[in-house]
C-alpha cells in the first residue's frame, strides 16, 4: 500500500472532521444566543395564550328550530 496515498486520505478526513466539528460548535453557540435573546423578547413580549371557547349546549329549542330548517330545505328542494 502506499503510504503517500494513506497520508492524503488521512488529511482529507482530518480536514472534514474538523469542518463538521466547526460547523457544529458553531451552530450550537447561535443556539445559545438565540434562548437568550429570545428569553429577553419573551420578557417584554409575551405571547398570547388562545382562549379555548367551549361549545354551547343546544337546547330541545334549537334541535327543533335545526329539524324544522332541514325539513323546510327539502320540502323546498322537491317542489
């Protein structure tokens, strides 16, 4: 095997392992700074909480006022 072969992949992979460490260290250091930043927006402006609208109970009224639509509706649609 020559070694002037085994030296050169050896460096290309140093080169590429260094590159992906880089990279990464540098991708977690913006991560950092991001939580803090946005822990401070958060502070000042804090998201609105949705208010979840519970649906209202239907009364014997309006089961009777929906069924007497829907019979008018076909009543309507047939002549």
């Amino acid at each position: 095997m020559d070694l002037m072969l085994f030296k050169e992949g050896f460096i290309v992979m140093v080169i590429g392992m260094g590159t992906v460490f880089i990279f990464l260290t540098i991708m977690i250091w913006a991560m950092n700074i991001n939580e803090k930043v946005l822990k401070v927006v958060n502070k000042y402006f804090p998201e609105e909480i949705p208010e979840i609208k519970k649906p209202q109970k239907k009364s014997a009224g309006q089961d009777e006022e929906i069924a007497l639509a829907i019979a008018a509706a076909v009543a309507a649609s047939r002549g």
